[in-house]
C-alpha cells in the first residue's frame, strides 16, 4: 500500500510512525536552511532501521549502548531511529539549526519515555561544524556508527565532511548514508572520494522497506578498508549475517550515487524544495 508522501517542505508538522512511535517532527517552511525540513531520505533510512531491527547487525541486541552521531541532522528524523534500537546518539548540526532540532528530540523523547523507555537509548543535540577541530573534539569520537542523510549537495562541502567523517572515525566504525541523487558532477566526485577511503556497499532495495523507498534515494553502509581486507583473509567475507555484504550491492554498482541536501545553506532553496512532489507518493 503506498501512502501520501509527509515530508512535503511546506508542513509545519511531520507525523511519522516508527518502530511502534508516534513521532512527531516540526519543520520550518519559512526557514532558508535547508536542516529545518525533512527530507526523504531520512524517512527511508529510519524506516530501512525498522524493517531489518528482528536480527543481525541493526537489532537492538547488537546495537544496545552503541556510540552513534548523525551529521548534518537537521529535524532528528535518522537519528531518532538509532536512538529507539538502545543506541547513544549525537544528533549535530549547524547552530542555526540547533533550536528546532532540540524541540524535537524533547517532544519525542517525552513520547518515547511514556510507552516504553526501557528500550531508548539516548540522544541528544550538539553543534558541529565540519572542519571545526573543537567541535569534533567535545563530541568524544571515535563512535561506533556515524550516520547521515541528504547532508551535501555542492562540491566545496565535499572535504570538509570527508575529513570530519574520518576524524570521528575508529577501525571498527561503519558509516550509514542516505541520500538522493541531484548532482551528477557531485555524485561521481563524492564516490571516488568515499571509494578511496572506505569498503563501499550498497543496500539492495529489497532490504528497505517497500513503501518508504525511491528509485533515486540510496542507503550506503561503509567501513574501514583495512577492516574489509582482514574479513577476506579470514574468510568471513560471507560467513555472518551481519556482515556488510549481506544484502548490500556491488560497491562498484553503476546505482551508487552521491550524498546531497540539507544540513547547509543553499541559495537556490526553492529548487530544491521542488525535487520532492508535494502530493506524490514516496515509492513512485
């Protein structure tokens, strides 16, 4: 059954029902920064957290007490789907963006604890500009995971967020992307870039969830190269279902495509915002 897409940039509002929670995300339509909606993307990851949660690595038996930070989280949407699977979550962004986002992670932690808070991890909010040294220092890294979605759009943001990633980074850290495709010169840069630093894989859209999905959205998982090269020699490539090949596509797969969107100003805001039909269906 598809259903009318929420996130249109134009609601005040966003409801979304995720891992048994009523959620609730305000956005600000009025805003010039693009952190302050939600885009799809988002959605799709916290929804793909959803449907693969029963076992294997993104359970909260595995992830229970994980060190997790988004990038570029805007409205809190991908970072709230860690947070409800028992993970510690560091939802960052611009200082612009830190008020809204803090009303949201209040409103829907209050939820969250009145149902059932036995399962919540934790989250909270925290300024973190790319390339800012003291920024990525008072977030503790390394983390477990660091996530993101529609965080880059334009080819200057493309080191200074390399370069953060890595610096919040340990040996064992994967890395869990969301975005969708708008910039092809981007797109080919921001995959060579990745692809010289990480294990790349892509998610198989038979691992999302069957509404929440769309031809141009892509979930990456992404980890450290030596760590790959050490599974291989071991033959656990393809042993373990909580592996990184299990469900994922070739890393040189021709539908890997390049992380864009909110998280930073943009000056053309309304040609962006026009990239998600207001009355469409997500899975269309």
């Amino acid at each position: 059954m598809e259903l009318d897409r929420l996130n249109t940039p134009t609601t005040f509002e966003m409801p979304l029902e995720v891992l048994g929670h009523e959620l609730q995300f305000s956005q600000d339509p009025s805003s010039k920064h693009l952190g302050t909606t939600v885009w799809d993307a988002s959605l799709v990851l916290a929804k793909f957290l959803e449907r693969n949660c029963r076992k294997g690595r993104f359970s909260p038996a595995k992830l229970k007490g994980k060190r997790v930070i988004e990038l570029g989280a805007g409205c809190g949407v991908s970072g709230f789907g860690m947070a409800l699977l028992g993970c510690d979550v560091v939802v960052t962004d611009q200082k612009e963006v830190l008020p809204l986002l803090q009303r949201n992670v209040e409103r829907n932690v209050s939820r969250v604890m009145q149902k059932s808070p036995e399962s919540f991890g934790s989250i909270k909010v925290s300024e973190l500009q790319w390339g800012d040294d003291s920024h990525i220092k008072a977030v503790d890294p390394p983390f477990d995971y660091i996530i993101g979605t529609d965080v880059v759009y334009v080819e200057h943001l493309l080191e200074p967020l390399l370069q953060t990633t890595l610096a919040l980074s340990g040996p064992r850290t994967t890395i869990l992307l969301g975005y969708e495709i708008r910039n092809t010169q981007v797109h080919e840069k921001m995959l060579q870039m990745w692809k010289e630093n990480f294990d790349v894989k892509t998610v198989s859209k038979s691992k999302m969830d069957e509404t929440y999905q769309h031809p141009s959205i892509q979930l990456f998982i992404m980890g450290s190269k030596l760590s790959a090269e050490c599974r291989e020699k071991s033959g656990q490539a393809t042993s373990g279902k909580d592996d990184l090949e299990i469900g994922m596509e070739d890393k040189n797969s021709e539908e890997n495509v390049v992380i864009e969107g909110s998280g930073h100003v943009e000056e053309n805001v309304e040609d962006h915002a026009k990239s998600i039909p207001q009355n469409g269906k997500l899975s269309e």
